[in-house]
C-alpha cells in the first residue's frame, strides 16, 4: 500500500512503520497512513495458526557427537 486510506479486516491488524520502525497497531477498520517512504502498512493475519514441524514426527535414536556445545537428547 502506498500511501492514504487502508482497510484492516477482522482476522488481521495493521502495523503502521514510520521510517521503517513500529508506529502502531491499528484494528478491523478503515484508517488513514502518511505517505511512502515516510509510513506503510503490513497487514497480518492474527487469528491464523502458523505450526512449524521440524523433522518427520517419528522418534529416532539419539546422534552421538563428540563436540560439547550440542546437547545430547
């Protein structure tokens, strides 16, 4: 979004950066922002679960190693 009135839905918040920094948040809405460069906007979805599974799920031996700053499970 490049510059004037911007719409947040309801499953999502908008972050205002001025200069690239946190300005605020704003909720479900129409609101209004400076110009690029010196605001934008980021919408992000805040009701939508993000899950990240490292591995294939299944349980498997423990690795060996000899270097002491990886912990052994």
């Amino acid at each position: 979004m490049s510059a004037g009135i911007y719409r947040v839905q309801p499953d999502e918040q908008g972050v205002v950066l001025r200069f690239g920094k946190w300005a605020d948040t704003t909720g479900p809405g129409l609101h209004y922002h400076l110009p690029y460069p010196i605001e934008s906007v980021m919408l992000p979805k805040v009701t939508q679960a993000n899950l990240l599974q490292l591995g294939n799920g299944r349980k498997s031996g423990a690795k060996e190693t000899d270097d002491p700053h990886i912990a052994r499970c």
